[in-house]
C-alpha cells in the first residue's frame, strides 16, 4: 500500500522530539511553561506524526537548552530517537539489501519526514559522509537541531551495522562545545567543530554491507511514494544544496544529477516562475549565514564552500542579500547571543 505523507515545505514530523519532555524534566527543567511561552499546545508533541515549522522547532530547543543551561541539549535529544521514529522510511529501509541502499531510501524519501533540510550522502576519496543540512540558517536553535539529526545519524546507522558501529570521525558545522567529550563519548571517534559539514565520515565499504538485521517483506511490495514530492523547484533547491556541500554547483551538474537536459531544466523552472539562478542564490545565502552564526570558519573559506573564487565576490552578494559585510553581520549576532 502506497505510503502518502504530505509535509509542507518548511516543516517536519515532531516524532524526534518525543523523548523533550521527560529529557527536560531529568535535567530539573520544564516543557510546559516553553509551550505557553510560544503558544503551542501542551499536548503538541503527542502526536508523533504533528507537524511543526522548523523554526518553531528551534525556537523551542533553544529556549529548552537555555532553561536547564544544558548546551548540547540537541546531542541529548537525538540520542533517544532513531531508525524507529522515521515511520514509514524506517520500516523501508530495513527492507534494503545493503546499508548503501537503505541510506538512498533515506535521501530519497526523507521528504515524507521532513521538508526543512535534506540528507546528503557525500563519497570522496574512499569515504563518505552522512550528513543532515537545514536549507535555513542563522535562527535559534540551530545547532541543537544540528546535533539531534545526526545523533539520530548514527542511532540509524547502528540499525543497520549493529550496536558496536563507530564512524571512522565527526565533523560539526558549530563551534565547539565547553564538554567535547560528551560528544566523543557518544560517537565514539574524534569530533571536528568549526567544519564545513555536520556529518558522519566512515568508510565507502560500509555501503556495501548487508543490514545487521533485515526485515522480511510482508502483505506484498511497499512502496513509498511522497504525494507531497517537490515540484521542480524544490528538486533543483535540493540538488543545489548537495552539490554546493559537496564542493562545487552548476547547471550542467545539476541537470546531470536530475537526469534531464539544461535546456528541459531551465524551461521547468520558468513555468514555475523561478530560475536556477534565484535557486542558486538563496542557497548560498542560507548555507553563509548558518556558517557565519554557528561557526569561527574564515569568510574566505565559507565563500569557497558556496561557490565564490574570492572573498571579495562573496561580500558584494552578502551586501546585496542583507546591506552589510558577511563580518558585521557575523559580529551583530554574536552580541545578541
């Protein structure tokens, strides 16, 4: 039977944030005055399969994490959900020969989840990387959606490899915690802040592997289908997100990634009113301004992750996104904070 899920753009399941009220209430704080406090329902989190704006989601992880003064809140909260809270997608996945395929099926159909960010499955030189990217930045709570989603990574990935799989290492788009061993505590392997991803980085033979224990298909063929699936629009906004963390973007790239012609991409888009150019150009403002609030990367090297040659390239468009420099933007948020 068809899985059919429509999430709007923007918003995802509250299933992950099921374990936030008990989380709380060990930590010596309180759902309950965060959910009056930003108008929410008391029951909102009951229903795991309620949807919620990400940025309503992190403005309540924020606010949670300031509560109990607890830093790393989002690492806490991910660690008690997994392959289980995915629904559909879970049950999917462990219907996969190997580890490579469930993870496509993660890529692939996250959407009946989650349409606020995308997973990306990044192989280079031998290795890959496991990573969850939001396709907004600089909010509150970032960083603690950040953590969760990849604890919830390696949760996943211990699903399909068994409980003793380690990630070769971790790399974190945020600045480093006061407790990084909490971190490596968890994960098990070095952790790396200040990075351009938030991933999981393991081996490419990983991907080969069969499932540590699969499941046997019942009552007939699944299949998940997204009756919400992106228009053309939200295809090239994520194939651009991909390609720019994976180190480089442009038309021809994403035509190939989407298997259609430059010619039959732009056409689809104009029909849409949109172009690949506007595409272009909100991600990269997204992907700069959530570098710039979470991490202490250079300008320089956050202008070559989106696609500048220069840094002087990347300050023209940032004053033309927001009418000032990439750093005075940069310093205004860090005296908010």
């Amino acid at each position: 039977m068809p899985v059919e899920f429509v999430v709007p753009q923007g918003h995802l399941r509250v299933a992950p944030l099921g374990a936030l009220p008990e989380l709380l209430r060990k930590l010596g704080g309180n759902l309950q005055p965060l959910l009056v406090a930003l108008r929410l329902p008391g029951d909102v989190l009951d229903d795991p399969n309620r949807l919620l704006p990400i940025l309503t989601v992190g403005e309540l992880l924020a606010q949670a994490a300031e509560q109990v003064k607890c830093e790393h809140l989002g690492l806490l909260l991910g660690i008690s959900a997994g392959i289980g809270q995915l629904g559909a997608i879970g049950q999917m996945m462990r219907l996969m020969p190997t580890v490579g395929s469930a993870l496509d099926v993660l890529q692939r159909l996250i959407e009946l989840h989650d349409r606020a960010g995308i997973v990306s499955l990044r192989r280079q030189d031998g290795q890959v990387g496991l990573g969850y990217h939001l396709f907004e930045g600089g909010f509150p709570g970032v960083l603690h959606i950040q953590d969760a989603a990849i604890a919830v990574g390696l949760n996943i990935m211990r699903a399909l490899c068994g409980q003793d799989w380690v990630p070769e290492r971790m790399s974190f788009a945020h600045r480093a915690p006061a407790n990084v061993q909490v971190y490596e505590a968890f994960f098990g392997c070095p952790c790396q802040f200040d990075s351009l991803r938030t991933e999981l980085l393991f081996r490419v033979e990983h991907l080969q592997a069969t499932l540590h224990e699969p499941c046997e298909q019942e009552g007939g063929e699944t299949s998940g289908r997204a009756s919400g699936s992106p228009d053309w629009s939200g295809r090239v906004r994520n194939a651009t997100y991909l390609l720019l963390l994976s180190g480089g973007c442009s038309q021809q790239l994403i035509a190939t990634h989407l298997q259609i012609s430059v010619r039959t991409l732009n056409r689809r888009l104009a029909e849409e009113g949109s172009s690949y150019v506007e595409l272009l150009d909100r991600a990269r403002f997204a992907i700069s301004r959530m570098l710039l609030k979470e991490t202490e990367l250079s300008i320089k090297a956050i202008a070559g992750l989106v696609g500048y040659t220069d840094a002087a390239s990347f300050n023209r468009a940032f004053r033309r996104w927001t009418a000032c420099t990439p750093l005075s933007w940069r310093l205004e948020r860090q005296l908010r904070v």
